[in-house]
C-alpha cells in the first residue's frame, strides 16, 4: 500500500505537469484585408485550431479556407474558393513553428515575441518570422498578431481583368484565446 501511495504522489504531478504543457485554441479568429485601388475586401474565419506546447515553445495552427465569410458578394466568396485560393486542392492554410525568445509561460503579462516556421498557403510552404503580443494569465494564452502576405509568393494569379479590385498584399490579423488541455 506504500509503494502505491508514493506512486500516486509522483505520479499525479507528473500528469499535472504535462497537461500544463500543452495549450490548444479554444477562441480563434483570423480575418484578412484586400485593399485594392477599385475594391476592399473583408472575410474572417472563427474557425482556427491548433495547439502550443510551452516545454518547447512549439506551436501549430491551422484554418479551412472554406470557412472565410464576409466578402463583398457570394459571388466574390466562390470566386476566393475556386479561382483563387484553389480550397479544393489546398483546403489549409498554416502555420507551424516555434517561439523565437524563451519566455515563461507561468509568469502573467504581455509580451512581445516571433513566431517562427513554415507559412503554408496555397500549396507554398514559406519560413515566415511573425510578430506576435501574447498575454499569459493563468490557464490562458491569448496571442495577436497582424502580418502580410503577398499572393505572387503563394502562387495566386489574379486576372488582369480584376487586378484594380484584388490588392497584391493582403493584410492578415489573428486573435487567438488558448486553454490548457485536460
């Protein structure tokens, strides 16, 4: 009975120690901006997962292409799917990495830090820095970031015939609220 009580006793923090570890999204949104000289296109997606694990500072997200709403039209919306981002063929777009600084996720505060890793969209894998402000608090990260992408490195062709409406820069933001796993 000794023995299983001291196996209990190290054990169980053990187990607590690793759940602590491990976050995943329970909120994300990543919204995008198209600001081009005849148009402004907005969508945003509420449909964000992933997971960071603070032993390593490592982290993965990911968002389905086909869950960006908003747009200026249905019509705009299908043409995002089928012309452009090809969600089809590449239904993800993502982010996986690590955490540049070493940082102490059992201290509260905000911070400043980089995100880096491989940037998938379309198909094209990109080493991507990414800035990022997460305030830890306890049993939660919240990170945000806002960044650029440039379609050309992505391999999205835009019609010339739509080119004034369709900016060659799209202007990403991400707010992403993390619990721990249990």
């Amino acid at each position: 009975m000794k023995k299983l009580i001291i196996l209990v006793l190290v054990l169980f923090p053990l187990k607590y120690s690793l759940a602590q570890d491990l976050y995943v999204v329970s909120k994300g949104n990543v919204s995008f901006t198209s600001d081009a000289p005849l148009e402004l296109i907005e969508a945003a997606s509420d449909e964000l997962k992933g997971v960071l694990k603070t032993a390593d500072r490592s982290f993965a997200f990911r968002v389905p292409m086909k869950s960006f709403e908003g747009f200026n039209s249905a019509l705009q919306q299908t043409h995002f799917n089928e012309n452009y981002i090809e969600s089809n063929k590449y239904p993800y777009t993502t982010f996986e990495g690590k955490i540049i600084e070493e940082i102490s996720f059992y201290n509260p505060g905000t911070y400043n830090i980089r995100g880096k890793g491989s940037f998938t969209c379309h198909g094209v894998k990109r080493e991507r820095i990414i800035q990022c402000k997460v305030t830890i608090a306890e049993n939660k990260i919240s990170v945000t970031s806002d960044f650029t992408v440039l379609l050309e490195e992505h391999n999205i062709k835009i019609p010339s015939v739509v080119s004034q409406k369709i900016a060659e820069e799209i202007v990403v933001s991400v707010d992403v609220e993390l619990v721990t796993k249990e």
